[in-house]
C-alpha cells in the first residue's frame, strides 16, 4: 500500500468509526482518491462516497463558515445533519469497503 492509500483508508477508517463528520471525511477522500487509479476510482464504494460528497458540496465548512449569515447558516446546519444522518449507514459501509480494498 503507498503512503497515498495509507492516508485515503485511514480517512475512510475514522469515518467509518465515527470519529470524523461525513462530510468533512468525503470531502477528503474524493480529493484524494482522485489520483487513484482508475479500477478504485470507478469502485462502488468510491462512487457511494464521491456522491455523497457531490450532494453535501454546498454545505460550508472551516473558515468559509465566517463568510454565512448565521439564520442561514442554522438553516444548512440542520439540513447537513439531517441528510447526514439518513446516508451514515451506507456512507460507513462504503467506508469499510475502501478501507478493504485498500488494503
């Protein structure tokens, strides 16, 4: 396993642990796993993640959360957690299924 796979299944691992927020660790894992070969990039699991991360990508992360009126804000929080929640199950079993085949 390179260094690259190493950090993409310890990601998947800490947000299938539920010790990283699904949306911050997809955001991760599909940057990263964008320079992964093709076979992994077109995996299930990888397109699980990569479309979850496509639905939750107007969601404000970090600093750009200082840039939000905070009523608004309230609003994408809510409705982060609440898709969230629905997608965890799956999200986290897509999670483990990289961290497989990673492995």
């Amino acid at each position: 396993m390179t260094s690259q796979q190493s950090e993409i299944a310890d990601i998947a691992a800490r947000v299938a642990r539920g010790e990283l927020d699904l949306v911050v660790g997809c955001r991760m894992l599909v940057s990263r796993c964008a320079s992964l070969d093709t076979a992994v990039r077109s995996h299930p699991a990888v397109l699980t993640i990569a479309g979850f991360e496509s639905e939750t990508d107007h969601f404000p992360l970090g600093a750009a959360r200082d840039r939000w009126d905070a009523a608004r804000l309230d609003e994408l929080d809510r409705e982060r957690a609440e898709y969230s929640a629905r997608c965890q199950v799956s999200i986290c079993d897509a999670c483990q299924e990289l961290v497989a085949l990673l492995g």
